[in-house]
C-alpha cells in the first residue's frame, strides 16, 4: 500500500500488508486477535450495507454456515506488517488493521481502520485507476 | 540349471532421490595375460620391496597355486574398507584375473566335491578354498563401491558367483550369497526378471533357505528389482512377503534387507499394502514401527522408509498425529549419524515431507530447520549428506511461510550463497533449488530481501553462464522469483549484467532454459516502469520476441506471451513496440490465438489482446481486426471459442478485451456496433448467469457499456 501526501515524510510511504479472505472456512468475521473483540468485529462489518443479509446470522453463531462463494463482495482483513520505504518516525501507525469490503461489480474497496489507540473508524476509499489508459490491463508474474 | 541374471533389462533404479547416473565405463582385458600389464597404475601401488600391487596382481595368475592362494588372500585383506585400493586394483586388471580363477576353480569340479573324510572338520579342499577366497574378493570388489560392482559384473563374474549358491559346504554358499549380496545392493546390478517363473521359483528358494547371506541376498534381489506393479503383486501372489515379514524378527542384515526389500514391494501400490496388511495394518505394520526404535540406527532409518513408503502409497495406516511425529523426531535424531546413514537420512526426510503442508508444520515444531541448519553448518560435511540436507530444507521451505521466515531468520543467505559456488554441480543444483522455495516469500520479495543482497546476486548472475544448463535451470528459477517487481531494488541485477545473461539465455538451445529465462524477463516486467521495458525490447528485438512465440515449446511460447504482455501493460509508449517492423510481435500473437491449442498459451495471448486494447484508437483498432479481419464475416472462429470455452479464465479474459474496446472512447460506440452486427453481443448476451461469479460480473460489466443495443 501506498500512502501519499504524508506530512511528515518526504516521500510516499509504502507497507507491506498481508490479508484475510473472510470465508467462513479459513477466517471467520470474527478477528480473534489484534485486540479486537466480536463487538467491535461486529461493530465494524455493520458499517459495510453489503454486510447486513450476514449480520443476524453472524451475531447468532458466528456465520459458520454461511457459503460465501457466489458473493460479489469479498470481506478482508488487512495486517500492515512492515514499512518498506520508511522508518517507523514517518507519523504513521500500522499497529491496528483494517476491516476490509472489495465490490467485485464497480471494482472498489472500502475499508475501516482498527486500533484501540487511534481515532475509530478512519476510512479507507479505493477505486480502480486507469492511470490514462481507456481499460483494465493485467500483468502478470509466477513464481517458480 | 540356474536361471538367467541377464540381460540388463532396464536402467538402474534408485530409491532415493534420482540423479543422473554417471556411468563410469571401465575397460578391461578380459583375458588372462602376464604380459599385460597396464601403464597406468598409480605410482603408490608400485612402490614397496615386493613390488607392491601390480606385483601382487602378477601373482594372481601364477602358475603356483599357491603363490596364487596367497595373492588371492592378500587382495582381498588390503581391499577392505578401502575404496581407493579398489580402484586401484580394478585399475590393475586384478578384477578379472580373480574372476578367472573362480571360473577355472569351478570347471574343475573338485570344488564341488565334499571335503575327504579325513580333512580337518570345517576345513575346505583346496579348490573350495580358492573358490572362497576368489568369491570373497570379488564381493570386497563389489562392497558400497560402484565402480566395483561394474568391474565385477564386466568381468562376467555374476553366473559364477550364483553357480556357488548349489555348493554342498555352507562356507562356499555363504561367501557366494554374501558377494551376490553386495552386487545387488548396488543400482547398477543387472534387474532380476522376477516375473519369469524359474527366476521367480529360484528367488523363493532363496528366501526359504537356511543362512542369513543367503535370504538377505533374495531380499536385496527384491529391493533391488522389484518394480513394476505387475511385480509387486507377484511377490504378493507367491508368499514372498510374509516371508519377509518373518524375518523382521531375525538377523539385523535380515531385518535391514526385508525392509528395503517390503519398500519395493509396496511402493506407490496402494492395493499391495491393503491387501496384505489388512484394514488396521496389524502385525506386518506393527512389525515395522517397531523397528523404528531398534538399537541399530540403519535399521531405524530403513523402518521409517517402509513407513514412509506405506504413507505416500495409502493414508490407511500413518494417519495420527502420533506417527507422524515419531517418523519426524527419529529421522531428526537420526541426522546426527556421522556415517552413510546420516548421508542418507536428509533424502528419507524429504521423502517424508514432500508437498505436505501438515509434516511441514509438524517438522517446523520439532526444530527440523535448526537441525539442518547445524548439519549445513559443519566442516567437511560430505558432498551426498549436503545435498540432502540442502533439498530437505528445499521441501520444508516449499509451501509455508512460517517456514521460509524461519530458515530466513537463521541469517542462511551466506552459507546458501557460498554453496552456489560449490565445485560439485548437484550442491550448486541443491542451493539453487533451496533458495528458489525460499524466495517464495513475497513478504520477503517486497522487502527487497534478495535483490539487496550484492553477493547473491552476483553468485546467481554468475550461473546463468555456468557449463552445465541444469544448473543454468535451477538458477533461473532463483532468478525469477527475485525479480519481480513489487519493490525497485532491480538495479543491482541490472548493473551486473544481469539482464543481458537473460536476453543470451532466451536464445538457448536448450527448450527449459529459453522459457527459465523468459519467465525470469516476465516477472522482472511485472508492474515495471517504461525504462525497464525500453532496454527489454532494445536487448531482444521484436524479431527474436516474435521467434519465441513461435518457438515449438509450449513453454517457451506461453512466456514469451506472458512477457509481451507484462511489456504492453503500461504507458501508449509501451504498446506501441508491438507493431515495429510490421507488427512482426503483433502477427506472432494472432497466430498463436488462432492455432494453439494449450490454454495456457491462449490465455496468455488474449490478455495481451486486452491490455493492447487499453491504448489510443490506433491499438484498440488493431485488436479489433485481428478479432474481425473480414466485415460481415463474423468474428474470428478462435475468438467465439473462447467466449464459449470450458475455462472460465479465457471467457473471463475475452470479456475483458471487449469491455476495454467498448470503453467510452471516439470509436467506441463504432466497435460496439460491429459487435452487435457480428453477433458477438448476442453470444454475451447468452452469459449473463454464467456459472463463474467473475464471468458473471464482467459480462454484465459490458452489457451495461453496450446497452444501447438489445435488452439484457
């Protein structure tokens, strides 16, 4: 990830960040670390409205029957793990993560940061940019 | 009459990890001849009063016969544990002078006859003697010694050594079962037919006799040779392993060869172990995990093999945790034997662990990397027991992250890189092969981990022009993962010539090294900016770039697609390179599309479509011709081919390279109306609930950009 205009540094600053798919299978949409209870769990995937058919039955017994699969929204939890660029003076924190919700229809991400020592729900917005092209490319790599 | 151990069948198998067999061709007189005497004997077989070796070599064809008996003693008491003396002998034609005198003491006759009645109790005639002593030679020859076991069989003394297996003293068998013993506990042994009945017949002989040579011979007979599951279901079918089985509870040479020979039997034969163990294992398996705590640390390896190789063939019997961990923890201990069984025990771990993620983890807990890692560590570490210990940790760094961050954490890299510098190729082979799971890590890649580290890079670029294209493979495979772009530390790679080695390796004629070196040039594509592109297309020109994709491996042009298109994801400048010298990449491409039949390649190809359709109207119309070259003619038939492919990645693809020529643009609205009059609209139309979810959401993607033209 790539932050911009961050006052304190001289240049863009970029994490490393590993993620969670939510499904069900190997991640629930409770965390289960970093500090965050199921209320805040809660609290937090409630603010996605592409949540809500989930929401009753999450609360209930956690979702575990839920099939996810065939749903065009993915629901992620992103861990920053280390400053690629920086030092860890650059006025950025990456000791919370970020509950995360992709439309995979208009290609967008929101997201909400959490950290019980930093101000709730600090938004995260991302939309898909073309960066002057007129369509979607892809490259690609394989790892050996 | 015996039956026949020849011809040579088939080549040599190894129970461990194959490599390359290098034959070692020895070329010896086979006649008897005092006068021939090779020129070539070292000068420390030729000093000593007596004359030393070659004199003693002399001797063996003296017509005194006992001079000779004496010579005969004397080879076979020097040679003992003492590979260099073998070789030096069989570099003196001593190999088959002592074969001859088998041979000569055999066709005598005598040797066959009793001991006279009034002869010593024990005491052995004098041809039975020579016999002994000649036999036991040729097993000394042949013992844990390749080249050995090749001069031995080249000197046709393998029939005689089986002729020594009906003598009526059990002396003269015993020393006859021991050398066929060791013959056979090499690859290069010739495989033994056990489908023909008289062999078949004659193996069972063996394991019904009295005399622990002469059953472990039978046994090491079937660790050797037995192979196919035709095989495997005749030892079954014949008794022979309950017999085997039986002598687990024998000798430890009894109980070692049954296990390696239980190992043959069983391996990858799923039906075999089921069928003779029973639903629950019972005694048979019992039997073996007994062994794994046996005083005798070969014994303990060979039991953990069996085990092993009962696991990989079936999951009905070493499913608990339990056992799981036993075999972990045993082949750990193992690893401190400072002999041939910690050599091999690294290569039985590997085995164990291959491709599963649950052995990763258990193995990861037992400290299995620090144990490597100290294995790696140590001074004078044989070049076999490195090699394993190097691909052990190959394989346990292969899927887990957990791992990779271990062994990364143990400060590995120098060691590692110090081994691709190694003057045997198989450890140059090993590192390169350990390094390239370890840089899996894409933690690791995108904190630059590798590409900042000089000597590494240096080693790597280094191999890429090594003599041997194995190792030019396995370096390229290290190469390509740490290239890819997610940080830009390439700079390093770049200013040792690291690039360039890749443009000259592309044009190998070696298939895996061209497409090593050109998925190495992709992933260094990925996300690169304009720069790296630039000095790609002036290294490789669009003719060579367009030869590739023509290449006659599917490998080698799926990527050289996958480069093309990495290298025209980007800025307008960057597609443009793919029409210079007449759209030579571009026709390369369309041909491709229209004539391959690997997905693979077609998927490949068609991204490249897309990401050429997100330039100006120049780029969007080429694509558009190559998918319409005739109006009114439909679309190309390759090209409905993919909308209604099997693989929903090539749907998902295609509708990509439509929505980027349907994207609001000047001739957009043009496009979409050829589209719709091609029929192609209709084709998407039929989409709408296709069953992939990313299908799904594009095709609708683009139906609502082209809505001006039908309902959906």
């Amino acid at each position: 990830m790539e932050a911009l205009n961050v006052p304190m540094a001289d240049t863009p600053v970029v994490t490393f960040w590993e993620g969670e798919i939510v499904d069900i299978k190997n991640y629930t949409f409770f965390t289960g670390k970093w500090e965050a209870m199921p209320d805040d769990d809660i609290k937090h995937w409630t603010k996605f409205p592409s949540f809500a058919p989930f929401q009753s039955q999450v609360q209930a017994d956690g979702g575990k029957s839920l099939d996810l699969s065939n749903y065009p929204f993915i629901f992620m939890r992103w861990k920053e793990q280390y400053f690629v660029n920086v030092g860890t003076d650059c006025g950025l924190t990456i000791a919370g993560f970020y509950y995360v919700c992709f439309s995979c229809a208009d290609v967008t991400i929101n997201g909400f940061y959490y950290d019980p020592n930093s101000s709730p729900f600090q938004k995260l917005e991302l939309k898909s940019a073309n960066e002057g092209k007129t369509g979607f490319s892809f490259s690609s790599y394989e790892l050996q | 009459p015996f039956p026949s151990l020849f011809p040579f069948s088939s080549p040599p198998y190894k129970s461990f990890r194959r490599r390359r067999i290098r034959f070692h061709a020895i070329l010896l007189p086979l006649s008897i001849d005092t006068t021939d005497m090779p020129t070539t004997a070292s000068a420390s077989f030729t000093s000593g009063a007596d004359g030393g070796p070659t004199s003693l070599v002399a001797r063996l064809s003296s017509g005194d016969p006992d001079v000779k008996l004496r010579a005969l003693r004397e080879v076979k008491n020097q040679i003992i544990g003492s590979k260099t003396k073998k070789l030096g002998y069989i570099k003196l034609g001593a190999v088959p002078r002592v074969a001859s005198i088998l041979s000569a003491a055999i066709a005598d006759g005598d040797c066959f006859q009793p001991a006279p009645a009034a002869s010593p109790r024990g005491m052995l005639g004098y041809s039975s003697n020579v016999v002994v002593q000649s036999a036991a030679a040729l097993g000394s020859f042949a013992c844990g010694f390749d080249e050995g076991v090749q001069a031995v069989l080249a000197a046709g003394a393998l029939p005689l050594l089986v002729r020594l297996l009906d003598h009526p003293d059990d002396k003269v068998v015993d020393v006859g079962a021991r050398s066929l013993k060791m013959i056979y506990q090499s690859e290069f042994a010739p495989k033994y037919e056990i489908l023909e009945r008289k062999s078949l017949e004659f193996l069972v002989s063996l394991l019904n006799r009295e005399g622990e040579n002469v059953t472990e011979l039978g046994a090491s007979i079937i660790a050797h040779s037995c192979r196919t599951v035709e095989e495997q279901k005749t030892m079954l079918e014949a008794g022979v392993l309950k017999r085997l089985v039986s002598f687990l509870d024998g000798s430890v040479g009894q109980r070692d060869a049954s296990l390696g020979s239980l190992a043959a039997a069983f391996r990858n034969n799923a039906e075999v172990i089921t069928e003779f163990m029973g639903p629950h294992g019972g005694k048979p398996f019992n039997a073996i995990f007994r062994l794994t705590v046996d005083s005798n640390p070969k014994t303990r390896l060979l039991a953990c093999q069996c085990l092993i190789v009962i696991r990989n063939a079936t999951d009905c019997y070493v499913q608990e945790l339990g056992f799981k961990r036993k075999l972990v923890t045993t082949l750990l201990e193992l690893l401190d034997d400072p002999g041939q069984v910690g050599d091999e025990c690294p290569f039985v771990l590997s085995s164990l662990v291959e491709g599963k993620e649950d052995l990763h983890k258990i193995a990861l807990e037992a400290d299995a990397m620090v144990k490597l890692r100290n294995c790696m560590d140590k001074e004078n570490v044989n070049p076999r027991r490195l090699r394993g210990v190097l691909l052990a940790l190959a394989d346990l760094c292969s899927k887990l992250e957990s791992c990779r961050s271990t062994f990364l954490s143990m400060k590995v890299l120098k060691p590692l890189t110090g081994f691709l510098n190694h003057k045997e190729e198989d450890i140059r082979i090993a590192a390169c092969t350990c390094l390239k799971n370890v840089t899996r890590s894409v933690k690791n890649l995108c904190a630059g981990y590798f590409m900042k580290n000089e000597a590494l890079v240096n080693a790597l670029i280094l191999l890429l022009t090594d003599a041997s294209e194995e190792v030019q493979v396995a370096a390229l495979g290290v190469v390509s993962n740490i290239v890819v772009d997610f940080t830009t530390h390439k700079s390093m790679f770049v200013a040792h010539e690291g690039m360039q080695q890749l443009f000259c390796l592309s044009k190998s004629m070696v298939p895996a090294v061209r497409s090593n070196a050109l998925r190495a040039l992709r992933n260094m594509t990925f996300l690169a900016d304009d720069k790296c592109k630039e000095a790609i297309y002036l290294g490789m020109t669009p003719s060579l770039i367009a030869n590739l994709i023509r290449d006659d491996e599917l490998s080698v042009k799926e990527q050289a697609l996958a480069l093309v298109r990495n290298l025209v994801d980007g800025s307008v400048g960057s597609i443009e390179q793919v029409f210079a010298d007449d759209s030579i990449i571009l026709d390369a491409v369309g041909s491709q599309l229209q004539c391959c039949p690997n997905a693979e390649v077609l998927l490949q190809g068609i991204y490249v479509l897309g990401n050429i359709a997100c330039g100006n109207e120049i780029h969007k119309e080429a694509v558009t011709c190559l998918l319409f070259p005739l109006a009114g003619r439909g679309p190309e038939p390759f090209f409905v081919n993919f909308l209604l492919s099997s693989d929903s990645r090539l749907r998902l693809a295609t509708i990509w390279v439509l929505i980027n020529l349907t994207l609001p643009s000047p001739g957009a609205l043009k496009r979409q109306e050829r589209l719709q009059n091609e029929g192609v609209l209709s084709i998407v139309r039929s989409m709408v609930n296709d069953p992939c979810l990313d299908v799904k959401i594009r095709v609708r993607t683009l139906l609502t950009q082209t809505e001006h033209f039908g309902d959906f």
